[in-house]
C-alpha cells in the first residue's frame, strides 16, 4: 500500500450531514489536536474529565458479575455435598457422590455454548441496535432464564437452562469491553476494558463467599438460594441502564452525527464546545481512515488484509486464557478434593484464591499497567505460569503426603496472583483496542468465541483429567496445561504487538504497513500527514 493512501481523506467519503460546512482540512486539524489531547491527559486528569463515562463503564460491565459468579459457582458445586447428593450417584472409588465425568463436561460447557451463539448473534445486533438496547434486552432475557436453573429437577433440565443463560452471558461479556473502548480516552482505556475481567473475579468472590456460607446446609436450599441470587443483577441494572447515552462511535458509524455529538457531551464534564467539535472530528476521521484503508463491518471483513492480523492477535489473545491452564488451576476446589483435602479447607481456599485474583488485578492497575508494556506483561506473565504448572506436576509424585497437597495448593493461588497480574487483565482489554473501530464489536466477539471453543474443549478434557473414575491424573494435569502455556509465551514473544500510547488512527497505520511486533513501540508515525513516518 501507498504511504499517502494510509491517511489521505475524501471529502465525498466523509458522513457529514448536507448541513454541516466543515471542511477536509477542519476535520483534520480538529482530529490531529484531539489526538494530542488524548496523548497529553493522565489518568488522573481523565478521571476527572470523565466520570459520567466512568459511572456508565462500571454499570455496563457490572452485568459480567453474573457471569463470573454463575460459573464459579456450577464448577465448584461439582464438590458440594448436597449438589452432588441430587444431580450425581455415588462413587465407590472416592466414597462420597460425584457427577459422572460426562455429565460434569456437559454442565460446565453448556453456558459456553450458549455463550458462543450469543456472542455470535452479538456482532450482528449491535451494529443495528447499538450496545444499550442490546444488553437491556439481554437483561430480561437472562431474569427468565434464571428460572429453569432454579427449579431444575434433574441434571437435564439444569444443562438446558445453563444453555440458555450463555446466551445473554456472551452478549454481555462482549459488550461491556467494547463499549468501554468507545467512551473513555485512551489514557483510561485499558482499565476499564480490563474492568471486564474485575467483574469476572467479584462474581467468582460472591460465588465463593455464598458457597462457603452454605457448604454445611444439608438440605435443597444449599444449592438452590445460589441459584437464585441471580436474579438481584437485572432487577437493579436494567432500569438504570435505560439512561445512559450510547456510544459516539457507534453513532458515526450509522450516520448519526449529532447524536453522536450529544453523547458526547453527555459522557464529559462541562465540555467546550470546541472540546467536543475536536473529538467528533477525530471519530470521523478515524472513521473514514478505515473507510480508505477498505475495512468493513461485516464479519468475513474481520478475515481479510491486514484485519486477518488484527483479528489473529486478538483471538489468541483471549485463547491464552485457557491454553494457561485456567481450568486446572484457577478456583480448583474440585483439585483439591482430588489431592484428599476436606471440605472446609477447599472452600477456604477457594475463597482465597479469589482474594488473590482481586489483589493481583489492584496491583496491575496501579503498578504493573502504568509501568510496564502490555505486550512484555503478557509473555512474562505466560512464562511464569508455564513454571508454576510444571511445578504443580512434579510435586504430584509425592502428593499423598500432606505437605506437598498442600503445597501443590498453594501453588494454584501463586498461578492465579500472576494471571491477574497479566493474562487475565490484557486478555480482555488487548481484544477491546486492536481491533479497528468499524470492526471492533465483530473483533471482540470473534475473540470470545475463540475463547469459548478452546474454553469447551479444555471442559471436556478437563474432567477426564481429574476424575478418578476416568483417567485421574491429578496434578500431573499440570503438565498438560504447563505445555499449552509454553507455546503461548512463544506465541505473544513473537506475535503480539504493544499497543500501549497509541491511538485507534496510530494503530491503524501500523497495522496497515504491517509493522513487525517486536517494532511497535518505537516505530514514528503522524497518522495526519501524507507521510505517515516522522
């Protein structure tokens, strides 16, 4: 491609309404200053600048809570006594009652797939209705979902509802991070894509906290008031939604200009008007960059030129995820009841994982992100839980002593502080920024549903693994999962770019002139003139 056709501008290309006079030049020098400003403000300064977006950020990802609580809490209730006494029979083996291995793969992936099509029906909906109406509605549709899990007599029953309850799942774990890309500057971007993940986490902190609450209740209400905790989030969030502005990005891109300007001013403090004229200049000229460097809307675009990059890293990024080993290591109480510690001492520990994971997730916001490069904070993080895993593998050897279940333990909540000290943080806020404007919601689906896929396949497996009916290999799992872990940090040395300062225009010409990974960070671009290398 041209250096000049990177960032030259057609004025008939341009969604500017018949009666708005503003010419080529204008949006450009308003759009270049916007640009500086967003380089220039701090993250304190944008706090102060933005915190009706902020408000409406921790609102919208607030819906992810469901998320993570429900699925911390089907997997660990593998392990609680009375969820296995109504669903599962009872093991001679291990002497108490147990879900079968197939049933246990069935459950804990049928949200996944649930999740996979509302992901997938997301991408679509979204760029018709925009993110608000999507997610009210997803909001109902989950309250009535909510009640086939709870009056489920039996183990089909609960897998059907755990399929319909993925569905609005996907579509508000992929709303959430891209709706935060659109309104924040780029100084707040990050942390409040990552945000996503912060939910996930007090969702699995409620879970754990209910679950321990409740593991010595010998009747039905020890599962079932879980079940029905969940029906508190739609009642509270979706009237409140009903008030918040959609996203400008969103409105440019279907033409709706001064909207777009409204939402805006309604996402700020006290703007100027000249505040907002620059900043919507800046949308449309990014825009329309993406316009003339032909990126499209539809999801096959996500596939072609340089898209297929952007939409490669993106993909693996939230893969890595999984391939860490997340489903072995990560809130494992059903590892630890394999290794023969009791009950109490598996949800205790479980609970602090958790109180882990939210200590690992502060200290990456407030020292490893403003500090560090993403790209270096995510293989780093990789490798070191590829050593944790092996780690966890070796001790296995000697695990019927106690000391070294412990140990091994111990070691799962060591995996867990540095996932949300990386992976766990920049594998939803990556997604979320590499992606272009006009294809980020399609981009952000595509990468959950990779997540999901290679989530299924490690459920499926996962069970087998640990079951001491099937192939119980207990913390020799670590291994498996210390070898998939390897070939990621191979993987984001060589493949993942950093995209930490740049702007979406930036990362647009760098994407464009297909720079190398390893050369982002230090590679000179002005995405307002012809020639795009300073």
């Amino acid at each position: 491609m041209e250096k000049g056709a990177v960032s030259t501008l057609h004025e008939e290309s341009l969604p500017i309404e018949a009666g708005e006079k503003a010419g080529i030049n204008e949006i450009a020098d308003n759009a270049k200053n916007a640009a500086e400003h967003e380089h220039e403000l701090t993250p304190m300064q944008a706090v102060r600048k933005y915190p009706k977006a902020i408000f409406w950020c921790l609102l919208i990802s607030a819906c992810v809570i469901m998320e993570g609580y429900d699925t911390s809490l089907l997997g660990n209730f593998y392990a609680y006594p009375e969820f296995a006494k109504r669903y599962g029979k009872f093991n001679e083996v291990s002497g108490n009652y147990q879900l079968t291995a197939p049933w246990q793969a069935g459950l804990s992936n049928a949200s996944g797939v649930g999740s996979f099509f509302g992901t997938l029906l997301n991408g679509y909906l979204v760029h018709k209705f925009g993110h608000l109406r999507v997610i009210s509605g997803a909001l109902f549709f989950l309250s009535c979902f909510v009640f086939i899990v709870f009056f489920a007599p039996n183990t089909t029953v609960l897998l059907v509802g755990e399929l319909l309850c993925g569905f609005p799942w996907g579509i508000f774990a992929t709303t959430a991070p891209a709706y935060a890309s659109e309104v924040l500057p780029m100084a707040l971007r990050t942390y409040l894509t990552s945000w996503t993940n912060m939910c996930f986490i007090i969702g699995q902190l409620i879970a754990s906290g209910v679950l321990a609450g409740l593991v010595n209740n010998t009747t039905q209400w020890s599962y079932r008031i879980p079940f029905a905790l969940q029906w508190f989030w739609p009642v509270v969030l979706g009237p409140i939604l009903y008030f918040a502005p959609e996203t400008p990005w969103h409105l440019v891109r279907v033409g709706k200009i001064e909207e777009a300007k409204q939402s805006l001013r309604a996402l700020r403090t006290n703007p100027t008007e000249e505040e907002l004229q620059e900043s919507l200049n800046l949308i449309i000229y990014t825009n329309n960059l993406e316009e003339q460097l032909e990126v499209g809307t539809s999801y096959w675009d996500c596939f072609k030129g340089f898209e297929l990059r952007r939409t490669e890293i993106s993909c693996m990024c939230m893969v890595g995820q999984v391939l860490c080993g997340i489903s072995f290591a990560y809130n494992s109480t059903y590892f630890f009841q394999q290794i023969g510690l009791t009950p109490t001492q598996t949800y205790h520990l479980n609970v602090g994982g958790t109180g882990m994971a939210l200590f690992g997730t502060l200290v990456c916001w407030f020292f490893i992100m403003p500090n560090f490069g993403y790209r270096t904070t995510y293989w780093v993080g990789m490798g070191g839980m590829c050593a944790i895993l092996v780690l966890i593998g070796g001790l296995n050897a000697r695990t019927s002593e106690h000391s070294f279940a412990m140990a091994q333990a111990v070691l799962t909540l060591v995996w867990t502080l540095i996932f949300q000290l990386s992976v766990g943080q920049l594998g939803w806020a990556l997604p979320a920024e590499l992606g272009s404007t006009r294809l980020r919601q399609k981009t952000i689906c595509l990468a959950r549903n990779s997540y999901a896929i290679t989530g299924v396949v490690s459920g499926v497996l996962q069970p087998y693994f640990m079951n001491p009916s099937e192939w119980n290999l207990k913390g020799y799992t670590g291994f498996v999962w210390g070898g998939t872990c390897f070939l990621m940090t191979v993987w984001a040395y060589f493949r993942l770019p950093e995209s930490k300062g740049r702007t979406y225009e930036e990362l647009d010409v760098l994407f464009a002139r297909r720079v190398p990974a390893r050369k982002f960070a230090k590679y000179k671009i002005d995405a307002f003139n012809d020639d795009t290398i300073a």
